[in-house]
C-alpha cells in the first residue's frame, strides 16, 4: 500500500440497517429504498439536529468500516472493464468514506429513522447533510463511461442488489 497522510474524523453516530452481512446489500440507496435504517446520533449533538426535520432527504457520510485496504483501479459491477477507482463508487477507497442520499422518515431525540439504508448494519455516521434540491441537482451533469451504459440506470440499481 502507498503510505497516505492521515486526518483525524470524528464519529457522530452510528447507522442500524437490516444489512447484517455484506452479500446481497444494495449498492446505492437508490436501490435501497424498501430499506428502513435507524441512525443513532451521540446524545450530546442532539442538539444539532434542530430543524433537520423540514428536510425530506439527507445526505449521510460514513465510514466504511468493513472495506479491506484499497485498490487503485477496480472492476465496478456497470463494467466489464477496470476503472480508476475514483471514477466509481467502489468500497475499495484509499479514504474508505461511504456517501448516501436517504429520505428522512422521522426525528425523535437523537434516533433519525431513514429510508433507502444502503450500508451495514454498525457503520459509523461520519456527517450529516441537508439534501437542497435547489443546488445538489444537476439535470445536465455527464456520468463519464456511466453514459455509455444501461440509459435507466436507477432501474438497474433496484434490480441488482449486488455489492460492488
């Protein structure tokens, strides 16, 4: 492995999904969405959560914990090819940060039920985002060598649950 700089991050929470292994677990929370999740923030940043509540989508950074070192270029599941892994969505990170956007079902105390939990059951809740239509959409971005592939591709993330 390539020795990398370190930084120091601090775990907020932790997510509880019905993820309990690694087989069979959605590759994105799009393809998630059946899949209810509870996060259970530290009781001391509760207070952070105020107002969370008008938002119907959040976007969750975690720590992919059970990701084992990291690969420069992978195979993602959509290829047949290899890419460099920061053009994919590979678990296999050299900063092994799991991003998701999940809709916001309910806030009571520090527990925030969500839907569309992509991620095993223990990940350890790094940050949490409001979802803001108004700048985190963009209708025209360019999905690179994702374009040249399925035209639906929410479609095919609901229909292939496969780790990737």
């Amino acid at each position: 492995m390539i020795e990398l700089e370190n930084v120091e991050m601090n775990i907020i929470g932790t997510i509880s999904t019905p993820h309990k292994t690694i087989e069979n677990i959605p590759i994105q929370s799009v393809g998630a969405e059946e899949f209810i999740g509870v996060i259970e923030i530290q009781p001391q940043l509760t207070a952070a959560l105020e107002n969370l509540d008008g938002f119907s989508n959040l976007i969750l950074l975690y720590h992919l914990h059970l990701a084992d070192g990291y690969k420069l270029k992978v195979k993602p599941f959509m290829d047949d090819k290899e890419h460099g892994v920061f053009a994919t969505r590979s678990p296999k990170r050299p900063s092994p940060i799991g991003l998701s956007t999940v809709e916001l079902i309910k806030i009571e105390g520090n527990k925030i039920w969500i839907k569309g939990a992509d991620m095993i059951d223990g990940t350890p809740l790094i940050d949490i985002k409001p979802f803001f239509r108004q700048v985190d959409n963009r209708p025209n971005a360019i999905s690179g060598w994702l374009d040249t592939k399925d035209d639906d591709l929410a479609s095919k993330y609901r229909s292939d649950n496969r780790f990737a």
